[in-house]
C-alpha cells in the first residue's frame, strides 16, 4: 500500500531504486562528458537540427554543448517547501536528505541517457553493417575460388565442343557479374575489412547498395556456376562409369566364362560404352548394373561348377534310404544339364536343393509330444480325408527336439496342402491313442511316454514308434 503525503507518491522502496539509478548514472558523469565535449557531438546536434528543419549556427551548437557539458550531473539542492519537510517527516530519518534532490535531477538524467542511447544506436547499426558487408566479402571470395576451380578442371578438355562452350559461357558471365561487386568492396571492405569502409554517415548507404546490388548479382552468379558444376558432373559420373564397364569386362574375362555368357558380357558392355559416348547417362548406367548382374552370375557359375561333383558325392555319402538317394541323382543330373547350357537360373535352383537335401540328411532329433504347461498336448477336429470325405481326427501335438534344443521344421498342412515352417505340429493317430496319452496326461499332469520317434542322420523322414500307430496326416494350425 502507498501512502500519499504532501503530494509525493513515492514508498521508500521507490525512493531507493531512484537512488541506484542515480548512483549508476553518475558512475558514467566523466565519460559522458568526454563524448559530449567532442565535435562529433555538435555535428549529430547539427543533423538533428537540420531534420527538424530548423537552421542553427556552428557557434550556437558549440556553446550549447559547452553549457550542456558543464551542468551534466551537477546537484541543485531542493528548494524548502512542505511537500520536502512532509517527506522526511514521513521517512522519519536522520539522512533522508540525500533523497530530496532526485525529482529535481531526474529530467537531466533523462536527457544524458537519450544522448547516450542514441550515440550507442549508431554504434550498433553501424558494427552490424560492418559484420554484413565482410560476409559478402567472403563469399565474393568463395565464388572466384570456385569460378577457378571450374576453369582449370581437368575434365573440360574432355567435354564435347558445345559443351566447352556452354561451360566457357557461364563462366565469362560469372566473372564479368561477380566484377561488379569490386567498386562496392573498395569503398567499404578494403582487404576484407570493413572497420575503416563502414562509418557513421555512410552505413545506411553501405546497406542499400548490398541489400539491392551486390547479394542480388551473387545469387545471378551462383546460378550460373551450379548450372558449370552440373555439366562437369555429368562428365564425371560417365568416365565413371566408362572405366568401371572396362573394369568389369576385364574381370568377366579373366574368369573365362562359356561362350553364351561372354557375349551376354561383350553385348552389355558395348551398349554402355555406347551410351557413354552418346552422353546418355541413365541408359549408361543402368548397362552397369545389367555388367554388375552378369558378372555376378557368372562368377557364381565357374565357382559352382567347380565344386558341384563335390556336392554331390558329399549328399550321395550321406544318404541312408534309397529315397534320399534317388532326390541326390536327380538334383545332380538337373545340376549338370544347367552347367553344361550355362543356364545360370536352373543351375541355381538345382544345387540350392541339392545343398537342401544335404542339410536335412544330417539332422538328428527326436519327436516328443508336447508336455509344456498351458500347452495343449493333443487336439481332436474334423478334417476331409483323401475321398473327400468329412471326418473327425484326433491330433498329438509334437515338436522337434535336437538335443536339448526345440527347431522349427517344414510340415505340410493336409487341411491345405501348404509347407510352413513350425515348430510344434500335430500328427494324426487313431482315437484309442489320443485317449491313451490324454489319460497318461490327466494323471499326473505329466505324459511318461512322450517320445513318438525320431530322425536318424543320413534319412529323410522320422521313424514313428509303432504303439503310436502315426497315419501320416499332418496340421500346422489349431
């Protein structure tokens, strides 16, 4: 709450905060009269004049200044009156007094500090002109280096005669433009340095003539040489692409590949020769990737040929069953016929079943029945024999166990003849076997018997115990 006495409405918290004011603004009394006695004072007095309108003297300006000067900061004691006898009744303090004199001095204050403020104004527009102006030189600097680096790149010798000229073009314009900026960096960045150019009378001109000419030609002249750098670029990616086209050849080559597979490699690689002459860029390119498929192809071809009698004596070893053995003679004579036409596909997919069957002769792993908790152990559903027919089923829920371990295997599904990888399954036994394994179960919570067979190595199939009577049928989904 503010008491109101002898019309002063200031708290003695308002008092002290006038009083730090005070005392700051003092500290700056010898300062401001170094600035103000200075003819750069008179000549900012004149301006300000003069956009007033108003015609002043030299002489009245100096004396003026002269007189500010010397009563800056000077105390003019209060004079007596009730509302200050009020005052330090209210404040009821002994040194009160040295608060009277601030509602006398705060108009004088006030002034001082809108002469400062507007002198540190000009400083700080004109330290921000300066920062501007020696960004664009820098970057005026920037763009000769890359004009430069344009002009004496090895590639344009290499580029076609329109081309060259295209490219000798753009840069002519590049430098003629960026060469307009000269007379603006020697008037106010003079060797990059914009403290001496920039000045107090000459800033806001400094900032038109950058703002209008000189950013506006630099954006004319970066075009230009993107539009440089993009034809050196294009040049770029098809030597490029010409020597990694020469470098697969060679490579194709050296791994003497049969006769119809060297002239797919000859064929490709001429069209992308040919596009590089041409200057056809994506069409060269893209006979690169078709070099890369090729040579890929082939390198697996003469690696595979190499070793494919080597698989297969490996899987014809392995075999145990004459099952097996008949899939190995016959993925080996699919094999040779793809080698012997140099059929790369064919001869892919018949060593990957080759190397399937080879995988599947070594597994060894029990089938045991499911006994985990808060997993079924058996299922019983309708399912549709071989005649068509709709029929019940009754199902043993099995996993394969390769040590202590569980691994996933790929069942049929009778339901829908699908193969998926699973690794639990159900195997279709009579009801009198689900009902026997579903009793063992209820008994103690735990299946005694639960191993319904195995896989030996060198077999394709498990071997089913016979209590178990499996009748083949298989689901992947319950």
């Amino acid at each position: 709450m503010t008491d109101k006495v002898g019309g002063f409405h200031l708290t003695p918290d308002d008092i002290g905060e006038l009083y730090k004011i005070v005392e700051e603004l003092r500290g700056t009394n010898a300062e401001a009269q170094r600035i103000l006695a200075t003819d750069e004072t008179a000549q900012e007095l004149a301006l300000i004049y003069e956009r007033l309108g108003e015609d002043v003297t030299p002489v009245v300006l100096d004396a003026a200044v002269k007189e500010y000067t010397a009563r800056m900061f000077t105390f003019t004691p209060a004079k007596p009156g009730a509302g200050l006898t009020l005052a330090s009744c209210y404040l009821n303090r002994n040194t009160i007094g040295k608060w009277a004199f601030v509602g006398g001095s705060v108009a004088g204050l006030i002034a001082g500090t809108a002469a400062l403020a507007y002198n540190q104004f000009h400083r700080l527009q004109e330290a921000s002109v300066e920062e501007r102006v020696e960004t664009a030189y820098h970057t005026q600097t920037d763009i000769r280096a890359r004009i430069e680096l344009l002009e004496t790149s090895p590639l344009v010798k290499d580029l076609p005669t329109a081309e060259q000229k295209q490219l000798e073009t753009l840069l002519l314009l590049a430098k003629g433009k960026i060469s307009l900026t000269e007379t603006f960096f020697g008037e106010y960045c003079s060797e990059g340095t914009a403290v001496d150019g920039v000045t107090r009378e000459n800033y806001p001109r400094a900032t038109s003539h950058l703002s209008e000419s000189v950013i506006p030609l630099f954006a004319e002249v970066e075009e230009g040489i993107a539009s440089g750098e993009q034809i050196l670029g294009v040049e770029r990616g098809l030597q490029s692409t010409a020597r990694q086209l020469d470098s697969l050849r060679a490579t194709i080559r050296q791994a003497a590949p049969p006769t119809v597979l060297l002239q797919q490699a000859e064929q490709t690689y001429h069209l992308g020769k040919g596009a590089v002459t041409s200057r056809r860029r994506d069409t060269a390119e893209q006979q690169l990737e078709q070099m890369e498929r090729l040579q890929s192809e082939i390198m697996y071809f003469t690696q595979t040929s190499a070793t494919l009698d080597g698989v297969y004596r490996s899987v014809r070893d392995l075999a145990r069953e004459s099952v097996a053995i008949e899939r190995a003679e016959r993925g080996y004579q699919e094999a040779r016929q793809a080698r012997d036409n140099a059929n790369v596909p064919a001869l892919r997919k018949a060593v990957g079943e080759l190397q399937s069957l080879s995988a599947i002769l070594n597994q060894e792993y029990e089938l045991r029945i499911v006994t985990r908790a808060g997993v079924k152990s058996g299922i019983d559903r309708y399912y549709t024999d071989e005649q068509g027919k709709r029929t019940s089923g009754f199902y043993l829920i099995v996993e394969a166990v390769e040590g202590r371990n569980a691994v996933s295997m790929e069942i049929r599904n009778e339901e829908d003849g699908q193969i998926r990888r699973v690794a639990m399954w159900g195997v279709r036994v009579p009801k009198g076997v689900y009902e026997t394994v579903k009793g063992d179960k209820q008994d103690n919570g735990v299946i005694e018997d639960a191993v319904v067979g195995g896989k030996r190595r060198g077999y394709l199939s498990p071997q089913y115990e016979q209590r178990f009577q499996i009748q083949g049928g298989q689901i992947t989904e319950w």
